[in-house]
C-alpha cells in the first residue's frame, strides 16, 4: 500500500514538473492607467524616487521599512535600498534610463525573500490634458519561478499591486 502512495506522490511531483517546464521562460506584467495632467506633471512621481515612495503600492505594506537613497536625486542613477518585513524583503531599485516627461526603466534587485533582477519601465503618452501611464515589469522566469506559476498567476498578484499603484499616483498627481 505504501508503494501505490509513494508512486502516486511521484507522479504527482513529476505531473507538477511537466507543467512547470512548459511555461515561458520569460514574463511581462502590465497595467495602464490615465491620470489627469500633462506628462510634465506626472514625470517627477516617477522620476524622483523619494516620490514614488508617495505612491509605490509596496510602501504602504511596511512603515517601519528602512529606506537608503543613492545616487542623484532623479534620474538615470539614483536609487533607493529598502530591507522591509516579509511583505516587501529587501532589495534595490535603480532608474537605468530617464527620458524626460516620456519613460523611466529601472532595475529592480530583489535579495529577500529570493533572489530575482526584474525590469520595471513606466512610459508616459500624453492623450489631451491627461496621460496614459502604462507600468510594465519584464523579467527571467527560472525553473522555481515556473513552478511558483503552476499554483499561483504572478499577473493577477502583481497586476493588483500595479493597478493599486497606478491608482495611487492618479491620486498623488491630482494631489
């Protein structure tokens, strides 16, 4: 009896492997939204990174979380080190690209609770008196992430935060 349940826990396991290999081997995340102003308006949210702490969907999950700028103030360079509770770990964001009132591509290192390198870009189009903010993160899925995927859809867990987020810097902006 114990070998039907071990051969059963193996197919299991090997079923769950089977399906893990089959995922992409890279991911993209993204979420728009419109927010009222010119890009001139909305641009320093993203590009100033004491100010995407206003607005990160991430900030408000840890107030006690320990924060370390680097860097410029703005911009290709600056940077910020955060070591949070379990909600939020620690790691590092660092703007690798700032086009003014038009796109901020960043770096995203996480250390804890895993290791993951992630690119997150905000692109800023303006349509009238607003601007259609689209958030997009990319990023490698290696094969414990892939597993992570069978169980769990990473667009619906970190789209909600992005869509918080969006929300978030709607409201900044309106301020």
């Amino acid at each position: 009896m114990i070998w039907y349940i071990l051969l059963a826990v193996a197919a299991i396991i090997g079923i769950i492997a089977i399906i893990a290999s089959t995922k992409p081997d890279e991911f993209t995340i993204q979420r728009q939204a419109v927010i009222p102003g010119e890009p001139a308006k909305v641009f320093p949210f993203v590009d100033d990174l004491h100010k995407f702490q206003e607005w990160s969907p991430w900030a408000k999950l840890d107030p006690t979380m320990k924060l370390t700028y680097g860097g410029p103030a703005s911009g290709s360079g600056a940077n910020v080190s955060w070591e949070g509770n379990g909600k939020v770990g620690v790691g590092k964001m660092t703007i690798t690209e700032s086009r003014l009132n038009d796109l901020v591509r960043c770096r995203f290192d996480f250390y804890k609770p895993f290791r993951c390198t992630n690119t997150h870009e905000f692109a800023l189009k303006p349509e009238g008196s607003q601007t259609i903010v689209t958030w997009t993160m990319n990023g490698n899925a290696p094969f414990f992430f892939k597993l992570f995927l069978v169980f769990v859809s990473c667009d619906t867990m970190m789209g909600e935060n992005f869509e918080r987020g969006l929300a978030n810097l709607k409201a900044v902006v309106a301020g």
